[in-house]
C-alpha cells in the first residue's frame, strides 16, 4: 500500500456561511455553521481530518499553502456564488486539475467552480415544499454507495428535478425520486485532468440534512474515493528542445520560438 493511502485524508469545508448570519431556522439547525456539522460528521471517521474555510476568510480561506495541503475539498454555496473571487476559482480548478478531490453539494451546482469545471449551464428545477425524497443506488459496488441499503429516504427536502443540465456523469451512484413526482440525478461522478468530482444532491439549509446517518455515511465515502491517488501531474506545458528528443531529429521550416524557450506562447 502507497504512503498516501495510508496517510490520512486532509479535507477542506468550504462554507459560504451567509444563511448561517442571516436565518434564525439556519442557525437553529447548525449553531456553529453548516460547514463545521459537515466536518464534524466526515471527522467521526478514522483517518480523516478536516478544517473549515469560510467565503468571509482573507482568500476565502483557500490560500496556495491551505489548497496544496488539502486532499479532497468539499463545497456549499447558494446565496453568494457571484462574491467568490475569480482568482481563487482558477485556483481551486487548477488544483483539481492536479488531482485534488472535489466534492460539491447541493445548491453548489450554481458554483463558479463547478460550472467551469462541467462546462455546461448546470440548470436544474427546483420547488421548497418540505416533500419527502427517496435516494435509490444505482450503482450498489461503487464504493460511495457503501453501507447504504437499496435506498434511503429525507424525510423533508427542496425538490430538485430533471433536466439537469451537467454533462453526462461517469458514474452515476444515486438518482432520488420526490414525493411530488419529480425524479433527478442526485449522486454524480466525473473526473476533470487527475481530479475525481462528485456531485451530492440533499443539503437545503433548512431542513437537517447534514444531521442524517445516511448522509453523513455518503460524505464520507465520497471523501476516500474522491483522496488523490499519489499522483500529481502539474501540467505546464513544458518545452521539449530538440536535442532532447528521443530519436535524433534535425530542425526543418522556420519557427517563432527562440532554442530552449520556455513555456507555451
Ligand atoms: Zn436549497
């Protein structure tokens, strides 16, 4: 077993944290804020360990030296995607690129990050009736479906439904059905340069979603599927000089680059 599989799994919270200040039921919920229950559930497991980070943090609270010691990084947002600086998106997606877990929750389907890693509108439709959602496994061997029975249900959750608009998941773990009728894609993977992303559907600020076993079961898996694999690829485009091909070739046609320049341009 590599030393990255037995270390432990370093994972970031990131919270907006807005609802929390502003919502009374929200603060009833999570007195501490939604991100500490999410880390607080992830850290009852053994060999994982978590800190939060906030959007009111200096850099959101994802510096360089924060995103570089973090394995896998889970995110909520809804009221104030538009505040997240666009410098600290490129950084988080660069990091992912380099094979940085991604775990996105909820209304963070609106996020900058996860739509510019998805590439698409991300749309969906929504209804807040308080109906009952049932989370069936599609996928009953893959390894964030563990311990979970044929489904499980929420007693009291926002509707969301198809269409969806995400490119189509690699895989797909759970599809929920509500009570209303709607059904919808509510457990997905994909996988953007070395980074493993997965999307989990329950998470509406005012029902206590992140309080549930089942839940919290799902989170944690996610969290060890979605680890590194020891493997970085730090992709900057470097200049291969011609004496350094492996078979001896000779320069034809002219050319913009000067020899031994760096970097693509
Ligand atoms: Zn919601």
């Amino acid at each position: 077993m590599s030393p990255a599989a037995t270390s432990p799994i370093r994972v970031t919270v990131w919270g907006e944290n807005v609802h929390e200040q502003k919502h009374q039921v929200v603060r009833d919920l999570y007195p501490q804020g939604m991100h500490r229950c999410i880390a607080d559930g992830l850290t009852e497991a053994e060999g994982i360990t978590a800190c939060c980070a906030t959007l009111q943090d200096p850099e959101h609270g994802l510096s360089d030296e924060i995103l570089d010691a973090t394995d896998v990084l889970t995110w909520w947002g809804h009221a104030a995607h538009g505040q997240v600086d666009d410098k600290i998106v490129e950084r988080v997606q660069r990091r992912v690129w380099e094979g940085m877990g991604l775990i996105v929750l909820h209304s963070g389907h609106y996020s900058k990050i996860f739509k510019r890693l998805m590439g698409t509108s991300c749309s969906l439709t929504w209804r807040e009736a308080g109906e009952k959602e049932r989370l069936w496994v599609c996928n009953p061997g893959h390894p964030i479906a563990a311990g979970i029975d044929r489904y499980f249900e929420l007693p009291n959750t926002e509707m969301y439904g198809e269409p969806f608009g995400i490119p189509t998941p690699d895989e797909q773990v759970f599809i929920s059905w509500f009570e209303g009728g709607e059904v919808f894609r509510s457990g997905c993977t994909w996988k953007r340069g070395q980074g493993r992303i997965f999307y989990f559907r329950p998470g509406h600020e005012t029902y206590p979603i992140y309080h549930d076993r089942n839940v919290k079961t799902v989170l944690k898996n996610a969290v060890r599927w979605a680890r590194p694999d020891g493997q970085t690829w730090k992709d900057t485009c470097p200049n291969v000089p011609i004496e350094q091909a492996p078979e001896p070739i000779s320069k034809k046609g002219g050319s913009l680059h000067a020899p031994g320049e760096e970097g693509y341009k």
